[in-house]
C-alpha cells in the first residue's frame, strides 16, 4: 500500500480475526451536523453525542400511525412468505419481519424520505442519505423471542463492508413500548466503544444470525462494564414514538410474554459519504435486503 | 357419596378435564385473618384481597441479606446436582434451583419461621401454616429463561391435592428487581378467576413443567382478557423486599439478558386446614419437594 493512499493501513474496526477480544476507541465523530443544519436542537444533538441514542416520543400522530399500521398488515398479508426477505414462523407461516419495505410500498417509500426522519439522520451524519436496510417488525404477544446484545456496526463493517460507523437508526414503534413487551434496550455511552469480537464468520452467517445471532456479540465481561459505566435505558412511549440510535450503540431486547404486540418500521440511514465496499471480514456480501450495495440517495428513491 | 360428606359433589376446581377451557368464580377467601391477627394493617390485607399480592420494600435489612445469599451459594455448591430436588444446567453442571431448602439448611429453616413472613401467611390464610414448597432460584443475567404465565393453584390442585385456594407465596428477592431483569409480573385481580384449563396431565409432568410449563397454563385469549382488567404490575426494589402473592394470581416472568442476575428465596405457606389429599387430576402426586405431604406446621420445623 503506498502512501498516497488515504486508508489507514490497518482497519480500526477489525474484527472476528483476534485471538482474544478486545475493546477499541472509536476514531470517528457521532455527529457530524450542526443545530441549525435539520430539526435537531444543539441539546437534542448533544445528547444523541453522548449516549448514542436520541428518543423522540410521539413524532407521529395517531392517524399517521394507524395507516402505516394498515399498511403494514397489508404487507404482511402480501408478500410470499417463502422469499429471503420475509421472515416467516416456519409452522404457522405467520410474517414476523419484512426486509426492504422502502422497495415495496410508497407509503414506506414516502416514510424513509420523511424529513423528522430522514433529516434528522442528514443532521446527525452530516451528508445526504441512503437506506442501508428497512424492515417491518411484527412482534405478538405472548412468544416474541429475544434478540441478545449486539452492535449493529460491527456485523454491516465485518459482513457488509461498511467502512465508517457513520450511520444511524431509526426505528418508528406502531404499538406502545411498556416495560412489559420487550421495548428496545440500549447501553447509553457504549458508542463511543468498539468490541472486537472473536470467532470466525461461517458462510451465509445471516441466515441464523436473523434468529439468534452467535457471532459478532461481545462477551459478558465486555457488556458487564458497558452497563456498568453506562446503564440500560429503554426508551417507553405511544404508537408514533421514534428511536434514533448510532450504528455502534450496544442494543438489544428481552422476550415478550405480555399481551401487548410490539410491532415497528425500521430504517438504517447510511452517509452517501460512506458507501459500502467488500466486507471487511467474510467472503461475500450479505444479500441487499439486509445491506443495500446500490442504495440511491433517500431523495430518488 | 352420601350428604353427610362435607365435600361439594362437584370440584369447584376441577380443570384439565374439560373439552373447552372455562372461566369459574374463586369460592373460597381471600383473606382470612384481620389486622389485629399479625404484621398486616387493615389497608395492606386490603391490597392483597383486591390486587391477590402485596409488596414489602425492605423487609429484610440489608446485613440479613448479606447472609441468606452466603448460604444460598453455600447451599448451590454443597449440593448434588444429580438429586431431583436440584435444578441444574445440563451442560455447565451449575445450579439454578435448589428445593426444600427448608429441610436442608437451620438458616433457611429460621427463615422459614420468620415473623415477618409466616406471621405474614398465618395472618392472610387465618390458621397456622406448614411450608408446601420452598426453593432457592438463581437466575442468571444474559440467559435467564423465562416463566410463562400460570396460576400456581391450578398445578397444586390438580397435581398435588391441594383442596381450596388457601396458600400463599412469599418471594424474599435476595438481588435488586429492576425493569431489565426479568422480574416477577403479576396481574392484579387475576386471583378472584380460576381459570379451567384443557389438556390432560402426563405422567411425570413435573419434569417438563419445571422447565417449561405447557400443561395448566390459560389461553391467550383468556390472559388477553385477564390484563384487560387488571393491568400487570412487576414490583421493582431492593434486595431484602418481599413479594406475597395469592396461590391463584396469575403471575410470569420475561427472560434475562441485562448482566443483573436475579435471585431469590421462596416459601409456599398452606393452611393447616388445607392438608393435602390425593391429587385431584393426576395418577399420583408429585414428590415431596415440589408438595410436602407431610408437612409440620412451621414452628415444628
């Protein structure tokens, strides 16, 4: 590699290739835009800087919610559960997760340009956007299943090829997050950290890792001090309620065995300024519902 | 049977031998006792008739805490997990449940006794009382299982032969309940329905039960309907509080992946004037760790 090149010449966030996992800063901003650049406040964004996450309840009113609520079970109803994009349950048939819904339907088309959406992810990322990945959330009462810790980063860095964690989520919650439904938890100032995990990426590792993910999640000493410095939040609202979080932020959500549903759209917003490139740690790309190697700006989509 | 026999023709709690699941009336008491009776004022008996539990923050000081969990691990690594009365993890060999800890250990025993508990249960069920079940559980942080929702009674019933409604829990929490963790969720009011539950009773079923409880839990309708009314509620607080509950409240427990493990001790206090009989749905009853048959009121232990 020669000079003139502007890589580093090692990736900082490496990962799944050490012996023994380690815990590294993270080299690059959280936020790149200023206050008067999009809808949030120097504090909002101050705030997101800091714990890696930002709630905003109610962003949505109720009549907003109830069509994409019905628009959403239209989807669900529609779409073959046999494609690799829809999650199904293998006895019942019944869709939990739908992928790439910015693709399918111009109601979420319309959803991911949203500006208290999409311009608060230009905000925070200082550049235009891309969808890196949509998806409906269908989770029923009584078994919704739980989804271990994880940081979304490390797997889109090490299976899709993102180079920079310069992209930020949004997840729109369709049904009231109570301390009973499994609401998202987060581990406020883990963002600022990068856990190399260990183990290798076994081919097609999405295929499990939608349902339970084995690789790429750090330890229980690694997430103990994590929680330890930080804490657990787990933002609680009505329908129409959104959660911004970092691509880095350590997340993840216990079971359901309450009555209430928790259903949700889910956007990831990726800085054009960061287009995916070849993974950084497996053979091959994960497909493009899961990471979008052709994604336009959310303007043209 | 002849009408000198005292006994209804009819169980008023039969269950698992009905082709569609039925809703019928508590007939017995809630409460037995009155405030001059023990430890309980007037407005704390009232909330346990009404909501069928009561939360004590702080029952227990936090040195008293300090020395139950000593003897709780004590206890775990003195064991043979190969008894049937010690719950272990298949692969790790380590403990997760110890039963009759109040047969095992005098610090367990005392606890037992203990005023502020079986003064507790002598005052809700208005006679002395016997320990039917007691146990030690150490739930783990990261992979705490979960406990769906099922009314105890109904297994004691039907399994153990225990006549009426007349038992009460006491959950003595030896790590903080937080939001993350899993903790106990009741629904109040819950206990006033007994709830007829379809499917019959394998043999042995308390070897699967214990992990997982398929057989005597409510449909999802009738739990939908149940929260409806009542809400849920999981009371959160620190070491050392205790949770009472009714034998029939209908109560559950998410998963654990927060790093909060979730520990606790736990005595099934029955009237004397319950004693059990032959099971009233089962073949034979369970051992005697999981029911005692023959058990000495509490200040005979």
């Amino acid at each position: 590699m020669c000079a003139a090149n502007a890589q580093p010449l090692i990736d900082p966030y490496h990962s799944r290739d050490v012996p023994r996992e380690e815990q590294a800063p993270r080299v690059d901003p959280v936020v790149y835009g200023k206050p008067g650049d999009g809808p949030l406040s120097a504090d909002q964004l101050a705030d997101f800087e800091r714990d890696g996450f930002l709630f905003l309840p109610s962003l949505f009113s109720a009549d907003e919610v109830l069509e994409l609520q019905k628009h959403a079970a239209g989807l669900a109803k529609k779409v073959d559960p046999d494609q690799d994009w829809v999650i199904a349950e293998p006895d019942s048939r019944t869709v939990r997760s739908v992928f790439k819904v910015h693709r399918l339907d111009e109601v979420f088309v319309e959803l991911a340009r949203e500006p208290r959406l999409a311009g608060v992810a230009r905000q925070i990322l200082g550049s235009d956007v891309s969808v890196h990945q949509s998806r409906i959330n269908f989770k029923p009462g009584f078994r919704g299943k739980e989804f271990y810790w994880h940081s979304d980063f490390e797997t889109w860095h090490v299976e899709d090829g993102m180079p920079r964690p310069r992209a930020v989520s949004a997840s729109i919650i369709l049904t009231p997050n109570n301390e009973f439904n499994g609401p998202l938890m987060l581990v406020p100032g883990s963002h600022k950290v990068y856990v190399r995990c260990v183990g290798e990426t076994p081919e097609d590792n999405y295929k499990s890792s939608l349902k339970k993910q084995e690789i790429g999640t750090p330890s229980v000493d690694a997430l103990t001090a994590m929680v330890r410095d930080g804490g657990i939040v787990a933002p609680k609202g009505e329908a129409g309620s959104v959660i911004f979080f970092d691509c880095n932020t350590m997340h993840g959500s216990a079971g359901n065995i309450s009555p209430f549903p928790r259903n949700n759209v889910f956007f990831v917003y990726n800085s054009l300024e960061n287009a995916l490139t070849e993974p950084f740690g497996a053979d091959k790309p994960r497909p493009d519902f899961l990471g979008d190697r052709d994604a336009p700006p959310v303007g043209r989509l």
